[in-house]
C-alpha cells in the first residue's frame, strides 16, 4: 500500500496536489473487550533490556545497558548498494528472537527500530514464522536501514512473495491459510570488512495483528479520557516544501510522514542540530522537514512514508519510537492524558471528515489533542503554511478513517525512558 498520494481538491492550497501520506505475548483468548470491536487481536514485543535479549540468540552480538551491540565479526557477507551498484564486502553479526507465540495466528507484522550506524554500518530486519499448516517460513527482510544515505541506501526489498506471504514495502503479509501461529525476528548488524564501526540497535519491537474485516459501518468511541487536553506540538506544512528536492519523492507534496515526525520530535525539542540540515537551501523555510525527507527516504519504495524508517530517523536524535496498531481513539486517548502525542496513518475521502477539505489514498498526521466534546483536535501537514495545521475534527468520521484504512496505525515516539500508559490486557504497547 502507497502512504503517499496526490490530495484531491485540497482547498485553500497553492497547488491542487499537496500531500502524500500516508510486550509480552498475550494468552489465547486475552481479549480487550471495552472497544467498539473487541474482536482485534493486535500484540506489540518490545525487547528493551539484556534480559530481553538472552532469550535470544547471540551469533557476535551482545547486549548491554538495554542495546544490541556488534562484539564481534560472525562472519562476512557482499553486499551490492541498491543506488550505485557497487558491491563491497561486510562484516556481520546476529542476534536471532526464541518464537514469540502471540495467542492468536497472525495475518500481519510491523517491526521497528532504531539504531546507530556510524561509517557506512547498517542494519537488517528479517521475520520468519510458523504458519498455520504447520510449516516454518522463510526469511523475510523487513528493511535495511542506516541513518544516512551516503555510503548505504536505504531500502526495503521488494519481490519476496512466496505461498507462505508476502511483504509489502515494510509489513509482512501472511497468505490466507497461512497465518502464523509463532513467529521470530533475527536482527543482522554489519559494517564495511575490515572496519571498527559498532552498529548498534538501540531499540527493537514488533507489531503482529490479526484483525476482523473491515466493519460496514464504525461504530463510534465514546469519550473517555483527554477531553480538552490539547497538547503544544508545534505545527509544520508539508505544503510548504512543494518542489524542493525532488529526489526524494517530488518535494513536499509527498513529505507528510517526515513532516509528521518533525512535529513530534519539535514537541520533545529533539528537532536536529542546525549543521545537519546546512546542506538545505538557506531560503526554505522549516529546513528540518527537507532533512527528515532525506532521513527517511526508502530507495525501492521511492518514498518517504516506509512506517519503520520514521520512528528509526527520530531515534537519530535520542528519541526511541515504535509502531503499533491502536483499537480506537479510547486508547489514543490514554496517550494524550499522558502528554504522548501520536502519529497516524489514514486515508478518506473528499468531504468525508469534517474539518478536512480534501481526499487522500494515504496521508499522515499528528494527533495532539481532543476538544471537550471528545472531537479529534490534529496536526495536518497537508495545510498552506504552518499557522493552519492545527484542526478539530469530527470524531465519528475520523476515527472510521482511521481504524478502516491504516486499521489503527500510528507512530508511538517518546525520549527514552518516557513511560507509557499502561496497556490493556492484550499489550498492543
């Protein structure tokens, strides 16, 4: 699924196309059952201590102060750069989950991460899992990543189907009849043969879900918490940015996922060093958004919206994020009364939302807030300038977007340590 796309009659805009998007295991049967459809099954396992991580197993990894640490060269591997074709020879090593049993057979799996990949270091992701009839998958990479794209292009890989599944940019997609009823993650770090570089993971989870189809008609939350809290996320326009840079998907008609965790990351003031973005046009205004585009451009997806890559971008700047799925806005609720704003993926259509004057395939944009009455208070990157990004919307019809589209995807990104609410009985956090 594209999260980018161009906007349809985005009104009061300067051009017609604005933007582009878009714990532990639970036990069978541990259902949240105070949600509008409590039939969904969404677990989210984080890895976040050495206890964590000596469930595994280590192949020239080890694990310290909470992170996955390259100790020692497992082996070597040639790579070929997805950009410049050149091949150049690797130094790796592991770290490979036991099997996480979800209590449920998964249809789908998100990973996400963040890291450090100092030289021209990067880092794998690969899921593979049992399915349903019994058998065990393949490998599936889940995307390869470092933090900059001068020595090492970031890319998901595309072409990976088989009859077990698919992945689809950054999210695995099992086949029907071949859900999986357990599954694993196997991280590999690696940095150029010969080097002293120490990748590092410095945060690593995992969503996997299976859900209803898609209702007929939403059946609305009803207001429980966060009524009038309205959180000071300061407001960026993906709009702004209309044209510039161009290598990284057509400019700013397309940034709302960089432009969204550039929100986020001026909330928590982790906005990058000014020497960071200096390579940007002096004259553009917000040059952080230009950076974030670059930060989280996906090379085979020719875009910025790959869900994984933007919380790893923040995590650049000390922040740590992950993504999940979210039941409905009652749980988003519980992160704003915490002080947490969130980042969402949804798409609609023109007229559908009110409070939004245009359609979309796939956009993305901050929740920071509810009005007294309970309506959805977000910030849009897809508005003229960044005086206009804060808008109250309709809580029925956003939510229906919401959990119908991206089924409650968002972005969860925090500083270290930051506590979250405390999650339901089936931990999708």
């Amino acid at each position: 699924m594209k999260r980018r796309s161009v906007l349809r009659a985005a009104a009061v805009t300067a051009a017609a196309s604005v933007p582009a998007m878009l714990a532990a295991p639970a036990q069978a049967g541990d259902k949240v059952k105070d949600q509008p459809y409590p039939n969904q099954d969404i677990v989210f396992r984080r890895w976040a201590s050495d206890a964590d991580y000596a469930t595994g197993t280590f192949n020239g990894t080890a694990a310290s102060g909470g992170r996955l640490t390259f100790a020692t060269a497992a082996g070597q591997t040639a790579y070929t750069d997805a950009v410049t074709g050149a091949t150049r020879n690797y130094d790796f090593a592991t770290w490979t989950s036991a099997f996480v049993a979800p209590g449920f057979t998964a249809q789908e799996l998100i990973a996400s991460w963040t890291a450090t990949t100092p030289g021209g270091s990067w880092v794998q992701i690969e899921v593979r899992g049992v399915t349903t009839l019994g058998n065990t998958t393949k490998w599936y990479v889940l995307g390869r990543w470092a933090a900059d794209n001068v020595d090492f292009h970031r890319t998901s890989v595309t072409g990976q189907g088989d009859t077990d599944g698919t992945v689809y940019t950054d999210t695995f997609s099992a086949a029907a009849g071949h859900e999986l009823s357990s599954w694993q993650l196997r991280v590999t770090l690696l940095r150029l043969a010969g080097s002293t570089d120490a990748p590092t993971l410095t945060s690593f989870g995992a969503m996997a879900s299976h859900l209803p189809a898609v209702p007929k008609k939403w059946t609305v939350s009803t207001p429980k918490a966060a009524q009038g809290v309205l959180l000071t996320v300061p407001g960026f326009s993906q709009s702004i940015h209309s044209g510039q840079y161009p290598e990284y998907d057509n400019g700013g008609q397309a940034w709302c996922s960089p432009t969204s965790v550039s929100m986020i990351m001026g909330f928590w003031n982790s906005l990058p060093p000014a020497a960071d973005y200096a390579w940007v046009d002096p004259s553009y205004q917000d040059p952080w958004v230009d950076h974030a585009a670059r930060g989280t451009y996906d090379y085979a997806y020719s875009g910025c919206g790959n869900w994984p890559f933007n919380p790893a971008y923040a995590g650049r700047y000390g922040l740590t994020g992950f993504i999940t799925r979210l039941r409905s806005l009652n749980e988003a609720e519980l992160f704003i009364a915490a002080g947490l704003p969130l980042v969402t993926s949804l798409s609609f259509k023109k007229g559908q939302i009110p409070g939004l004057t245009y359609g979309t395939d796939g956009h993305l944009m901050v929740l920071s807030g509810f009005t007294a009455s309970g309506d959805p208070i977000v910030n849009d990157p897809a508005s003229p300038s960044d005086d206009v990004v804060v808008k109250s919307v309709g809580r029925a019809e956003w939510e229906a977007a919401w959990q119908t589209s991206s089924r409650g995807v968002v972005y969860v990104i925090t500083p270290p340590g930051r506590a979250l609410p405390t999650p339901p009985a089936q931990p999708n956090w």
